[in-house]
C-alpha cells in the first residue's frame, strides 16, 4: 500500500514537473520554430494580426462566435489558416491573440476559464466606455493589465497590439528597418519573449515596458497609446532604458 502511494505520489510529481516545463518547451518552439496560434476575436485587428503571422509561417485558426463569416478570410490566406469555433481555437493554439471588444471578456474568462489555464495570451482588447460600460471605469481605476489578467486568470498574459488601428499594422509591417515599434507588457518573462517573438514575426520590433501594472502606461489614453514611431522613439518618450 505505501510502495502504491509513493508510486501515485511521484507520478503525480511527474505530471506537474511536465506541466511546468510547457512554457519551456513553447520558448524552445518560438526560438526556432512555429506556434500554433488561436485567434479569439477575428474583427479587423484579429484578423489583421493573425493574417501577418501566417504569412510569417505560424499555423492560425481564426474563431468568432459565428465562425462561418470567416469563410472568405481564411481562403485568401492559404493553407496555414482556418476558421473555426473560439473553443476550437482555445485547444489548438500553443498561444491565444484575444482581439474583442473589452466588456466580452469576462464572460470569456468564465465561459472557457478551465481551457485558457495555462495558456500564454496576448491581449489586444481596449476599453471603450461607450460600448464597455462600467468595466471602463474599473480599467481606468486599476490599469489594463491588471484588469484584463483578473479576467482571464490563470493565463500568462502580456499586453500586445492594442495601441494603432489595424490600418496601421496592415500597412507599416515588415518595414524596411527601423520596424515599427509594439509595446509589450507582461509578469511572465517566457510568455513575455514569446509574445515578443511573435511581434517580431508580424514584422514589428517589441519594446517591453515592463510588468502588467505598467501597462496602464500604453492603454487607451495614455502617453503610449497611438504612438507610430520607432522603437528607439518609443523608449524615449515613455523614458525607458535603451
């Protein structure tokens, strides 16, 4: 009986030993190869996104609640890409682009919670109050990174994508040097380099801010918000460390 418990224990042991390595084995994929990578929200910036990232090689499935629409998106970008529901794209991406209007997310994070655990998810979404309501407010009062990973807890998260209209992104990706810059913000230092990775793979250069509490310093309103400029620009105004 207690050679069977030790033998439970220690595979039990096993099982959250490999969990904890997921993240690692992501950041070994996103050195040197592909992401699988969910689309949850396939508007104009989802779809604008994950657009470039097949382009860049990255197998993506674009999801909506009527997931039929995307149809016409996904044939014209080949192979790589597909449609399908959002929990269809919660299993299959290695990570998640959530691309939705702000007040969606936390039924979102209650309606898929046990699915999203775990998984690295960069988050596009704004708070509008117009269309958000009061969730606007709790933004405002407590920062978007802070606001958005209380939502959809247990993902690792990092701010990404939320500052330029989608225009913007389409036109100015893949740039001759100097690229774009996109600030991150993330608590999670491995989903921070992949996320990274992936801006990079859009065609634009990272600039990491810092943790999810100073990501309140590229959301909507911000002195980091809507800024089209390089990434040695971006650090100046907002006064980080070259």
């Amino acid at each position: 009986m207690r050679n069977s418990r030790r033998a439970v224990l220690g595979a039990s042991g096993g099982l959250a030993f490999l969990a904890a390595l997921r993240p690692l084995r992501i950041f070994a994929q996103a050195s040197g190869g592909k992401l699988r990578i969910g689309i949850i929200g396939s508007g104009h910036i989802g779809g604008a996104i994950g657009g470039l990232w097949v382009k860049g090689g990255h197998p993506v499935l674009f999801s909506s609640r009527h997931p039929e629409e995307l149809k016409n998106l996904v044939a014209g970008l080949g192979p790589l890409a597909q449609n399908g529901t959002v929990s269809q794209a919660v299993a299959f991406g290695d990570a998640l682009f959530f691309a939705v209007p702000y007040g969606a997310l936390p039924q979102v994070g209650r309606d898929y919670g046990g699915a999203l655990e775990g998984k690295i998810v960069l988050d596009a979404c704004n708070a509008v109050p117009a269309r958000d309501g009061a969730i606007a407010d709790e933004v405002e009062r407590e920062g978007v990174g802070i606001t958005s990973q209380k939502y959809l807890p247990g993902t690792h998260l990092v701010r990404a994508f939320n500052t330029l209209a989608y225009t913007i992104f389409v036109r100015e990706a893949n740039r001759p040097d100097p690229k774009l810059a996109i600030p991150i913000a993330g608590d999670d230092s491995e989903a921070l380099a992949i996320a990274a990775g992936l801006v990079r793979d859009a065609g634009f250069e990272p600039v990491v801010v810092g943790k999810l509490v100073d990501a309140r310093r590229f959301q909507r309103g911000a002195p980091g918000y809507g800024q089209s400029v390089t990434a040695a620009e971006l650090r100046q105004k907002l006064l980080l460390t070259p």
